[in-house]
C-alpha cells in the first residue's frame, strides 16, 4: 500500500494530459493495473510500448473518443501499474501474462469483448491477446512492431544496429540495470531521440516528457522493461515460435500502421507480408514518421486508426 501511495502522490505532481478522464487502478493476476477511462461507445483499449506509458496516445485520443469508450492502460511495470515480481522465465512479463491482465482490465470494467491497439511492446502484448483469448477481440492494430519471432528470426547487422536495445536489454541482469540506472533520463532521451524521423524530443509535447522521464527514473521500472525483453528473447520467443510451427493465426481483422522512418520499417522491407504469414486478414498503411507515430504524425494515426475500427 506504502508504494501505491507514492506512485499516486507523484503521478499528481505531473501535468494533467487526458481532463475529464476517469483514473482506476484494476486487480489483476499479476497486481493493480493503471488505467484512464473517457470517451463514449465501443470499448477500445490502447497499449503503449517502450519506454513510454499511457501518456502516448494523449493527442490521438480526443478524436478516437468521439466514436469510442477508450481505456488507455500503463502495462505491467510501467507508468503507474504495479511492478511485479520477477521469475526465472521472467514472467509476468511475457506478452501472455500482460495480454491475461488486460483481458483482466476490460472484464473488470464490464467488456467481455473489445478492440485493441498496441504500439511497439503494446503491440506485442495486444497480439498474444488476440491469438491467446480470439473471442474476445473483435479487432486488432499494431503500430510499428513485428511479431517478436520474426524479429529475432531475421535480425541482421543493419536491424540488430537499428534495434540495439532488443539485445542490450535482454542481457542478464543486473548489467542493464547498473548501467542504465548511471543516468536513467540521458538514456531514455538519447534512446528515443534517434527513433524519432528528425531525431529530436521536440517532437514529443514536454509535458508528455515529464511522464515519461519521472516513470523512468524509478529503478524497480528500469529492471521491469529489461524484464520484459528478456522475456522477448526467452518464453516470448518459445511461445510464438509454437503458434508459428503449428500453423496457428490471428483471426480477427488485423490492421497493421508502421512508420516510414520507424523500427517495422528496419526489420523488413514489407511489414504486411511479414503478418499475413501470421494472421487471416491484414491491412494496413505507412505513415510518414519515426518510430513514434502517435505523437511525431497524430493525425494522420487518428485517421488510419478511426478508419479501421469504425469500417465494416
């Protein structure tokens, strides 16, 4: 409760990015999840990915308000959720489990089925669900990722320089750990800045900065998002490589968003190739961005997205 506290207390000290939203921390499995509740009709969850928080979607969501009931989550370890224990398979912080706890979330709050959108580990997280509970989505974007088998499966030179922190993060800990948390905030900016298309912060809002910097600055958090890519390396890997061997895929409308200066865009020349090989029914489009797409082009991802989840 004592840390409960704090994160509540310090999260009030930070600006005010979604007014009027509903705040809930959820029960799960795995420990109380963060989210924010606004907007009106369908319900659809948003996820955001590394090394971010809720925060990410706060200038697409006006627009997707308007046709949707959002809840936008921290997930597992990140932003304001609770930090988990780890385990030697580095649960839970597989995209299953994160995917369990989610499921979690919307049951709780009344959506026995939902759409979902996740960016980059989001996205991840919002795959496994889709392959792991199918009657539940009714429809799934990813923006910017691959699937984490298919990553690991054609990393090379040019994308493992591209997408260094998959395998600096996923070393044994405590080396990222100790490392990083030398100067968490020089981190974080260098590593974001030069996945953005003009390699600069200025184009995130700096009072989105704040968020992410002071989630960032707690340690327990540090050691959170290296576990979650260590379990992208491990049981992440074993476990979409079993789908992938059985023939299994994704069989609600898929609609995949990647950046034309973004990570998808490092790791293959056709991202939709790449997930048909992993789903029944994939569209998607470019956007001209870096790997931030909801905050480096929100327009053009509030279009693409309201087009998907609103079409027939």
């Amino acid at each position: 409760m004592g840390e409960t506290n704090r994160i509540i207390e310090a999260a009030a000290d930070l600006p005010e990015l979604y007014p009027g939203y509903e705040t809930k921390w959820i029960d799960t499995t795995i420990g109380k999840i963060f989210v924010r509740i606004g907007g009106s009709g369908p319900p659809l969850l948003l996820l955001h990915g590394y090394a971010q928080t809720n925060v990410m979607w706060h200038l697409v969501a006006p627009s997707l308000a308007k046709q949707f009931t959002l809840v936008i989550a921290d997930l597992p370890g990140y932003g304001n959720s609770d930090v988990p224990r780890a385990a030697p398979d580095h649960s839970p912080y597989t995209k299953r489990a994160m995917g369990g706890a989610m499921a979690q979330v919307m049951a709780s709050l009344g959506f026995e089925k939902f759409r979902i959108a996740g960016h980059d580990r989001g996205g991840r997280v919002a795959y496994r669900l889709a392959f792991d509970q199918p009657r539940r989505i009714e429809k799934l974007a990813v923006l910017d990722v691959l699937p984490i088998w298919s990553v690991w499966q054609t990393m090379n030179a040019a994308s493992a320089y591209k997408i260094w922190s998959w395998n600096y993060l996923a070393l044994p800990e405590p080396f990222p750990e100790t490392m990083i948390g030398q100067d968490p905030i020089y981190y974080w900016d260098f590593k974001t800045r030069t996945m953005t298309k003009d390699q600069s912060l200025a184009v995130f809002d700096p009072r989105a900065l704040e968020h992410y910097r002071a989630f960032f600055r707690q340690p327990a958090r540090i050691h959170a998002t290296c576990e979650d890519y260590r379990a992208g390396r491990t049981t992440d890997y074993a476990i979409d490589a079993l789908d992938h061997d059985l023939g299994n895929k994704i069989t609600c409308p898929l609609f995949v968003i990647w950046a034309t200066s973004g990570a998808a865009q490092a790791e293959t020349s056709d991202p939709i190739a790449t997930w048909r090989e992993w789903a029944v029914d994939v569209h998607g489009c470019p956007i001209e961005s870096g790997h931030f797409l909801a905050e480096e082009n929100p327009d053009a991802t509030a279009t693409a997205l309201l087009s998907f989840f609103t079409g027939s």
